[in-house]
C-alpha cells in the first residue's frame, strides 16, 4: 500500500506538505501542488480517511442501518436522511441488519471501530445488549423508526397506535366485523403498537371479532403465508390490516391466486404507503408513514448534536401517520 511518505520522498517534500495538497490545497504554491499530484497519480496514493478522521477527531460520516433494506420504507427514509447528510456536507453510508441480531451487533462494533460520526438506527430488537455496547462507545446514535423510552438519544417515529386505530376505525366503518391481523414479530415495539391501535379501536365499536396472525419476517412471501393461513380461518375474514405494505402486497398476491376478489370478498389495508402500495394491480388502502421525513428528521437531530456548536437536548420527534383510502378497500359500485 503506498503511504504518504512514499509519495514525499518521490516528489522531494515534507509529509506535511502532501498531507497540505491533499487537504488544504490552497495553502501550497501551485507550483508544489502540481508536482505533488503527479507523483500521488504516478504511485496511486489513496488518503486513509478513518486515519485522518481518527486525527481530527471528527468523522464527516454518518451511518444509518436499517432492519430490512429490502423494504422500500427504509429506502425512503435512507434518502429523506442522505439529503440532509449532503446539505450539511457529510457523507453517509448504509447497512442492513435484515432483522439479525447477530448481523446488527457486527455493524455497530465496525461503526464504532471507524468512529463514524453518529448512527441512525432502526433497532432489529427491544434497546437490546448490542445497543448497550454501542452506547458505552460515546458515538451518538438517533432512534429511526422506534420511539426513545429512557432519553438516553433522539428518535424519530410515528405514532403507531394511532396508524393501527386508523386503520381498524376504517375497517369496522365499512361495516367489516370479521378482521384479520397480521403483524409483525412483537419483539419490534412498532408491531406491538400497531396491535394496540387496532384493539383500542375495536373496543369502541363492540360486535367485531379479531383473528391475530403473526409472521417472522415483515416481507412478502410472510405476507402470501398468512393469505393462505387467512383463506382458512372459519367464518373467513372479510377485511384484513396488514402491520406493513409488504406483507399487504403478498395477502393481495394469495387472494389473487386464490380467485378471491379484492375488496369484494377480502378488504386489504397496508401500512406505510410505499409507492409499491398505489401501484399494485388493486392500488392498496395504507397508513402512510412520512419516511423521508422521518429519515431527513432523524439525520438533521444527529447532525445537531454532533456539531460540537452550543447545547443540545435529546428529543423524542413523533409524526402522526394518515389513512390513504384506494380500490382495496373502497366498496365498488356493484
Ligand atoms: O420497522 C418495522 C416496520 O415498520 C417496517 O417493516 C416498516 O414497514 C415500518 O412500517
């Protein structure tokens, strides 16, 4: 690997000098700087960046790792967060946990290694052991997607007890009194909450009766499992809310196979709004979460509180979510 010093003794400057035309180009003559990046060509020097950060003692780099990159919601908010991480000139880099433990854990201990600047995180687990040794390694993180309970950081979020009683109200408004549910591992605080939200509001209109499916994974083909496991349960379900579009997405898929018509005979809710959710072949009812602003919400929070500029106090930032009624829910003119 070529170091800095190979680089000033070929071009007959001090280490400094290199260190300069690399990252202060302005305070070296022309003349040097241009001699100096030939030689940086010539040899293929690459500044060791994690070095230099290590140094200045501040990483331009924030980190976001998401629970599943395969969600579109976590695409939304990586990019409602690099906006704001390109505003205020950082970089950003993005990891997936794909809801593991084990691969959460390996992240935060090489974020940690690189002293990046901060972390926004969507937790795959309650504040667990992981989130503890990341704490103890004094780099800042902010809650995504997860409210903050002990104030020990930022979060940012949206209310999910009220999506799932949006989402319940609308269903029994239309007159459904046999709802499926599918959710989420109850591990995920966001899933407990969106049960909650559904039970809150079918309590106030009595006569409904909930069946409860929970699914390990919050993707497609959990989605198309618990279709086939709703097309079994007696009396059938005439509405189902789905704790996220993906799994919704997957129910439209196994109604569909099944030759059982969407909304006639199986309203369908989602949760979230992806753009997936308008464009599915019945464009899907949802509970929209406004993940770019979540993310950009989330990384402006970060930035504040790493900027070492005057005083900054952990806030618990909570956006209310909003019904978005489409075809798979709408009661078609017969
Ligand atoms: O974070 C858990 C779920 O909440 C994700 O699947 C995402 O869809 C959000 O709604």
């Amino acid at each position: 690997m070529v170091g800095i010093k190979d680089v000033a003794r070929r071009a007959g400057v001090s280490i400094g000098t290199v260190s300069n035309v690399v990252n202060r180009p302005h305070v070296v003559s022309a003349v040097t700087r241009s001699r100096v990046n030939a030689v940086i060509e010539e040899l293929g020097y690459v500044r060791d960046e994690s070095a230099r950060q290590l140094r200045a003692g501040s990483s331009r780099t924030l980190a976001l790792l998401v629970l599943d990159l395969g969600n579109p919601f976590f695409v939304d908010v990586a990019r409602g967060a690099e906006e704001a991480a390109h505003d205020a000139g950082l970089n950003m880099i993005t990891c997936n946990s794909a809801q593991r433990v084990d691969r959460e854990s390996s992240y935060l201990a090489m974020l940690a290694e690189q002293r990046v600047r901060g972390v926004l995180l969507s937790p795959v687990g309650p504040q667990d052991e992981s989130l503890e040794a990341f704490g103890r390694s004094g780099i800042p993180y902010v809650l995504v997607d997860r409210k903050a309970t002990t104030g020990e950081c930022c979060s940012v979020s949206v209310d999910d007890v009220l999506g799932g009683a949006l989402a319940a109200r609308h269903l029994a408004e239309q007159g459904h009194t046999e709802i499926a549910f599918v959710n989420g591992p109850s591990v995920l605080v966001q899933c407990r909450e969106r049960e909650e939200g559904v039970r809150k509001a079918l309590a106030e209109v009595p006569g409904h009766h909930l069946s409860v499916l929970e699914v390990a994974a919050l993707d497609v083909a959990s989605g198309r499992d618990a279709g086939a496991r709703i097309l079994g349960i007696s009396p059938r379900p005439t509405a189902v809310f789905c704790a996220n579009d993906l799994l919704a997405l997957g129910v439209l898929q196994a109604m569909v196979g099944a030759g059982v018509r969407v909304p006639e005979d199986l309203a369908i809710v989602g949760y979230d709004d992806i753009e997936f959710a308008s464009a599915a072949a019945v464009p899907l009812t949802s509970v929209r979460q406004p993940a770019a602003r979540i993310g950009e919400t989330a990384a402006r929070l970060l930035i504040e509180e790493t900027s070492g500029e005057g005083e900054h106090e952990h806030r618990t930032v909570v956006f209310s979510p909003e019904l978005v009624v489409r075809d798979s829910t709408r009661t078609r003119r017969r």
